[in-house]
C-alpha cells in the first residue's frame, strides 16, 4: 500500500508542478508506471489500467518518440488525451 502512496504522492505533484504539460505528463506516468507490476492486482483493475496504458501507448505510437524530449512534439490535442489517460491511472490506483 505504501508503494501505492508514494507513487499517487509523486503523480500528485507533477500534476500540480508548474512545467510545460508533456513534462508533467512524463513525470506522472513514471511515478505511475515504473515498476509497477500489474499482476499484483485484482484481475478487474489489472485490465482496466491496461486499457488505459494501451490508449496512451496507442496515441504515443503516432510519433517518433526516442527521448524525453520528443515528447514536445505531441499534439496538444494528443497531449490533452494522453493527460486524461494519465488522470484515469491516478484515479484507478486509488488517487481522488
């Protein structure tokens, strides 16, 4: 549970920092997902954070993404979608 926290903790603050959105975006979804592994969930959660991860990956798939940088070439019509899919995750591991 505690790891759980943290990572709604770190989610919360990169949705709250005031850097350009594709950065807060990177920073929630690494608080997110790095290490996570989905089959400690119940079945139910697992498949819902996966849909929501195969969404994300589905728009990121549209760009020629190798670093960190490349991220600010996303759409902002692409980055308000990937930043609702960033929002259901933090919802979906418990944030409010």
């Amino acid at each position: 549970m505690q790891d759980l926290t943290q990572r709604l903790i770190k989610m919360q603050l990169a949705f709250n920092s005031k850097q350009p959105i594709h950065k807060r975006y990177q920073e929630a979804m690494h608080a997110a997902t790095n290490q996570l592994v989905l089959s400690d969930f119940a079945p139910t959660m697992r498949k819902a954070l996966e849909q929501q991860l195969v969404a994300s990956n589905y728009v990121l798939q549209q760009y020629p993404i190798k670093t960190f940088d490349d991220y600010q070439m996303i759409s902002d019509q692409h980055m308000q979608e990937l930043w609702g899919y960033a929002k259901k995750i933090y919802k979906l591991l418990g944030g409010s």
